[in-house]
C-alpha cells in the first residue's frame, strides 16, 4: 500500500540482526561501548584509508551475518553504498561474498535508502533476506571532496567531521524490530553553495521528508521515541527543527540527530559528526541495541544526504540533497 510518498508495509519486515565497526576517535562517544568492532588504528591494518574504509565496510556485513548464526548462503541480496567514486567501498567488498549486489547511492543517506529498499523487497517476497550496510571514513572522505590531510587546512566553524565507522543491517521476515513503513525522499536545493556546511545544505531535505512522513501516516511527532535524522550536526539540528516548526510540526521534544550526538561533549568538534558512516554506526549500535531491549518503542530513522561532486561544486553548483524515512517500532 503506499500513500503520498509513503510505501506501507503489509507484512511487516524485521531487523534480524545489526552490526557497526567505528574508528578510534568514534568510540570514545556515545557508540564506543555498543559498536561491535571498535578501532584502535583507523588505518585497520591496511596501506591506503580507502582500504581501511572498505575492511570497516566487509566487517560489519560479516559481523551482522554471524551475528545472526547465518553464512553468505543465507542472504539474498546485499544493498549497499558508500561515498567513493563508483561506491567502491561498497562495490570491493561486495566480491568478498557470494551474493548478489545492488550497489545505491544516496549520499549519507544510503543507511535509509538500502533499509527502505530491502524492506520493499522482503515485503513483496521476493527475497527473504537483505543486508542493508554503508560507510566512510574521515580521511578518504577529506581527500575526495575537501583537501589532503598532508595541507594542514584549518577547518572552519561550520564544518562536520567525517565519521570512521560502518554499520550493517539485517532485514528479513522476523525480529522484535518491525520495518513498519517508508517515506520516499526529494531532492532539495536551498541554494548553499558551502561545501563545509552540509548542515544547512541538508536540513530542508530532513524536513520535507519528515513532515511528508507525517502527512502520509497521519501521525504526530509525539507519536515516536525518536525523530532520528542522519549527520545534520549541531546547526542543521536546529534549523530542521526550526523549518519543521514554521510549517506547524514541532519535533523538537523526540528530534535526536546522530552527527550532533556521536562525539564526546567535551570535544570541540564544531557542528559534530557526518558522512555515510554517521547514521550507519549510531543506528546499528546504540539506536537498535536501545530499541531491542525495549527502551526505544517506535522510531523514525530520517538519514541525510548532500548530493555534490568536487567537479559539481568546482563548477559554483549549489548542493543538492535528499532525505530517506524508515519508521520502525517493536
């Protein structure tokens, strides 16, 4: 059934199973003590951080396979993306398994697409099981779409940290998760042109899909635990928030946002954490752990996405962006 923008699960896929890797500066924040894998070296024993990204990327597949007593032989279909060129994160470690691969990208926000897409998959029967799983890595991300880390550029106050982490997802028919329905995104263009300031740049899209959740569900941000959006970070938390506000929504009692959440309070990390990785670990560690044990009933995980190019913005475009909605409750 779908309404609006908003496909409704009739039979109700489950999270069977959850897994997340972070890197060495993640842990030390809300995730360390939930995540799976927690990294002592972000280079993860590899030569090159892109490498790095993918080992992430393959362990937290495999961890949330094993985790539910499975092999490769059991999944039907592995959804996945990254950040990278050709989302090779996603792509390398693909070949690393037996199953076949739908490769998506959708920025940060490919957590909730490959959630919503497996949903849609184990719903209509036509596989049992899908791995949904993303990643990023801070210093890959860095030399792709902002500078080397060898130039020493200053960062400004606007700006995000990339998240070192990877987090996996297992979507079949039971579970005390249920994937109970999913809001397509839009893109939304506010004219930001800063590519250090992916909070502004994506907050619009976070709106329009939360609010457009609410419109097709006929429900009240009151209504769930927790309004999870993706990387948004200290300033687009408020400003989703705000733009939710002037069009009558007021989410700001059960808004939690993963980049504003992921480090130590303590740290001056300016607007908090983003990249794939962001809502990938948060989700697939601290959210679905709270959730299982019952501490989290019903959730709408709201992931972000800025979708820009160096050539995009070396060309002066503004920032595209798009934002995936995955309701689950227990």
């Amino acid at each position: 059934m779908k309404k609006g923008n908003t496909v409704f699960f009739k039979n109700k896929p489950c999270i069977e199973s959850f897994s997340a890797v972070c890197g060495s500066k993640e842990k030390e924040g809300i995730i360390g003590q939930y995540a799976d894998i927690a990294l002592d070296d972000d280079m993860y024993g590899e030569s090159t951080y892109e490498k790095a990204e993918c080992k992430m990327l393959t362990t937290a597949i495999l961890q949330c396979i094993e985790k539910r007593g499975m092999t490769e032989k059991d999944v039907d279909v592995l959804i996945s993306g990254d950040l990278l060129n050709q989302i090779i994160s996603a792509s390398f470690a693909a070949r690393d398994y037996d199953i076949p691969f739908l490769g998506v990208y959708s920025a940060c926000s490919t957590m909730s697409e490959s959630i919503m897409l497996g949903a849609m998959l184990v719903n209509a029967g036509y596989v049992k099981r899908a791995v949904a799983a993303t990643g990023s890595h801070f210093a890959s991300a860095e030399r792709q779409y902002r500078y080397p880390l060898e130039l020493g550029c200053t960062r400004p106050p606007q700006s995000q940290w990339t998240v070192t982490g990877a987090g996996s997802c297992m979507i079949g028919k039971s579970g005390k998760i249920k994937i109970v329905s999913a809001t397509m995104g839009k893109v939304c263009d506010f004219g930001v042109t800063d590519v250090n300031n992916m909070g502004a740049a994506m907050a619009p899209a976070a709106a329009d899909s939360i609010m457009q959740h609410l419109k097709d569900t006929g429900t009240q941000s009151d209504d769930y635990d927790m309004i999870l959006t993706g990387d948004l970070g200290a300033l687009g938390s408020r400003i989703v928030k705000d733009l939710c506000w002037e069009k009558g929504f007021d989410i700001s009692k059960v808004h939690v946002d993963c980049g504003e959440i992921i480090y130590k309070v303590v740290e001056n990390e300016f607007q908090g954490g983003s990249g794939a990785g962001c809502s990938a670990t948060v989700l697939n560690s601290y959210v679905l752990t709270k959730m299982q044990a019952g501490l989290y009933k019903r959730i709408l995980f709201a992931a972000t996405g800025a979708l820009l190019s160096t050539v995009s913005s070396g060309q002066g475009e503004s920032i595209p962006c798009i934002s995936h909605v995955v309701e689950m409750e227990l």
